[in-house]
C-alpha cells in the first residue's frame, strides 16, 4: 500500500529555498523565504525575547502539560494585544503556530456547518492547502489587480453571493502576504456591511501586528469587524511580531453568542486532541513573559519599532527607484514584508538564473528580507529582465 504512494508536487516555496541553498554564488540574494533580515542579512533573536528566556530558565520548575487549552495567561494576554477593548468573552485556544490555527478554525467551521471557504486572490499559498485538508470547498474569489497594484473590494464583495450562510471567508487583518496590501477603514466597514447582509463568517488571518504602521494601527480594521459581526473566527501567529519563527506560536480566537461558547471550547478541544493533543509551551510562555512585564514589553516595543523602520525604508528605497514599466512607487504604500511585483514567470525565472535573485514563481518578494547594500544590484537586475 505505502509503496504505491504517488509523489506530490513540490511546495512552490520550499522549492525556492532548496534552490537558493544549492546556488553556489557568492552574491545570490534571497528574496523568497519570508523571514525579517538585519542590515547584516540576519534574522536576530530580540533583546526582550532572550531575557525572557533567561527569566523562564531561572524560574521555571516543570515541563509538564499545559493543559488542553493551552496557556490561559498567554491567550488573555494576545487577547488584549490584539483585540483591545472588542475581545471580551472570546473563546480561545492555543495553537501549533498560525497555520495550526488556520487549521483549527477550518475544521471547527465545518463542523458547524460551513462548506465553502471564499478566499481572496492572489492568497498566502497554504490558505488553499489549509482550506482542502479541512474538506471545505475553496471559492477564488478576485481581490487584487496586480499589473495595476489595486484592491477590488467589490469583485471580492460579489463573490460573497456565490456562497451560503455559515459560509466563511479568509481575510487577512494587516501586511497582506503576497501583496503588502491592506484594506483601508472605510473598505473594513464596508466589508463588515457585506458579511451581515449575507450570514458570511470573516475568518480573519493575522500574522504581522507591528510590522506595518503600529501594534494598534495594524489591527483597527480587525477590530471593527469583530465588532461588527455577530460571530468571527480569528488566527493570531506570533513568529514575526516576536521574531521566533521555530517556536510556532499561535492561538485561535472566536465570537460567538454566549450560550454557543462551552460547544465552541469543547469542539475546538476535540479537534486538536485529534491533531497534535497539547500544545507547545516554550514560545508561548516567552510571549506571555514579555508581555505581562512592563520593562520587557517596552524593549519589545521598541525593537519591533525598529524592525518596521527599517521595512519602511526599503520601501521607500525601492519605490524611489523606475523600473521600466513597473510601478514601483506603490510599494511605498504597502505594508510588511511582501509585494508582488507585475512580472511574468519567464522574468523570475531569469532573475533567478542569469541574476541569482529568488523569488517565488509569482513574483512575491520579501522586501523585508532585502538588503540596503542589495538594493542597486536588484534594481539594475529588474531592468534587465523587465
């Protein structure tokens, strides 16, 4: 049975990586992996995250089970960070990393009931993979103009009268990964407007609070639709916000009608005790030590101030720069790590060949993986192939 197993594709960006590894240029520039880089080409731990660990290591006295739901004070804690005020009376569970919340918060919809899940494109390339291993119906739906750098929100609307009520769609709540673009409020609003009039349930994706204009800038659109909506489902990932990437910190939020709550926490419970039974607890407790002190949350603060000025200013580098046809002032505009760039596949191809620049085959950089000393050869490859 086993050895009649049939190989499967590729993931597309592991695919990349393992390409980038087996290049055997000095001056090969990785702009694929989707991981902040130091002016030095570094993904550094951070200062409050390394005396958190030097707390937790002092103090710390089992490694024992944390208990089904995971972390109660790192949950309560994300909580606040991430919902303010409009967080109140949540479910919550902890999770294997944000995929592993994606993936909880599918199964649970569809153990309510869903059967589609609308997801706007270009998407994070794992939302489909998510979204079929979970048995719902993936709907594309049209989101993004690429070659003209601009959200569709009403061919996004639209697509919502192609689904049921109790239906789902994936939103993702700031730093857009592939396109570094973000919903403005008035698009949040507009958004919230649409799901009540048709019963559909935002599953909202936040993966990069801070990375793009503040800790509470990058989720007041969140914000306002947990607000309101009767019901939400919500994946928080902490791997960028905090830097720890391989510790797979992640937790699933959801509103829901105070009498459904104890069917919620029982279901998301028998969900992942199917799946992986107990969460890991080391990255968590590092969040939950930062966060619940004043000093390392401050040092916290202040580093990942830094780490979005730095994504700034290569933002600014770049789209000070022309390219040909390309409209690289946009990329000013966006946010976070990623922009997709108007390019064909035969072009990344030759990028990555003739220049030994990598990107995804759909064009995807990692602006926040770029260099400042990279930035000219980028340019001038771009020009090349363009």
């Amino acid at each position: 049975m086993i050895e009649a197993l049939a190989p499967k594709a590729p993931d597309p960006l592991l695919k990349i990586i393992k390409m980038y590894r087996e290049d055997p240029r000095t001056d090969k520039i990785d702009l694929g992996v989707g991981v902040y880089k130091d002016a030095s080409g570094n993904t550094p731990v951070m200062r409050a995250v390394k005396d958190a660990e030097a707390l937790l290591l002092a103090t710390q006295k089992t490694k024992t089970y944390v208990g089904q739901q995971g972390d109660v004070d790192f949950l309560k804690l994300v909580g606040q960070l991430v919902f303010g005020t409009v967080g109140r009376d949540m479910v919550s569970i902890q999770a294997v990393g944000g995929t592993g919340a994606l993936r909880l918060g599918c199964d649970l919809l569809r153990e309510s009931g869903a059967k589609r899940i609308v997801l706007p494109q270009p998407c994070w390339p794992n939302h489909p993979s998510i979204v079929r291993a979970a048995r719902l119906e993936s709907v594309d739906s049209p989101f993004f103009n690429i070659s003209e750098q601009r959200i569709d929100l009403d061919a996004l609307i639209a697509t919502f009268d192609t689904v049921e009520r109790g239906d789902a769609v994936i939103l993702q709540a700031c730093c857009h990964n592939p396109l570094g673009a973000d919903f403005s409020m008035d698009q949040w609003i507009a958004l919230a407007d649409a799901l009540n009039a048709r019963g559909i349930i935002p599953f909202l994706d936040l993966a990069y609070q801070g990375f793009g204009d503040g800790i509470d800038e990058d989720v007041a659109g969140l914000r306002a639709i947990v607000e309101h909506v009767p019901e939400a489902v919500i994946a928080v990932s902490e791997a960028k916000s905090f830097g720890i990437y391989r510790e797979r910190v992640g937790a699933l939020y959801v509103k829901a009608a105070e009498n459904a709550r104890p069917a919620v926490m029982s279901n998301l419970a028998a969900i992942a005790r199917a799946n992986y039974s107990m969460p890991p607890d080391h990255g968590a407790a590092i969040v939950r030590e930062v966060l619940a002190d004043e000093a390392l949350r401050q040092s916290w603060r202040d580093e990942l101030d830094e780490i979005r000025a730095h994504i700034k200013r290569t933002r600014a580098a770049l789209a000070a720069e022309r390219v040909n046809s390309l409209p690289m002032h946009q990329i000013a505009a966006q946010k976070g790590m990623f922009s997709t760039l108007p390019l064909t596949e035969a072009q990344v191809v030759a990028l990555r060949e003739v220049h030994g620049i990598y990107m995804t085959d759909a064009a995807r950089i990692n602006v926040a993986g770029l260099r400042e000393a990279d930035i000219p050869r980028f340019v001038e490859a771009l020009k090349a192939v363009a």
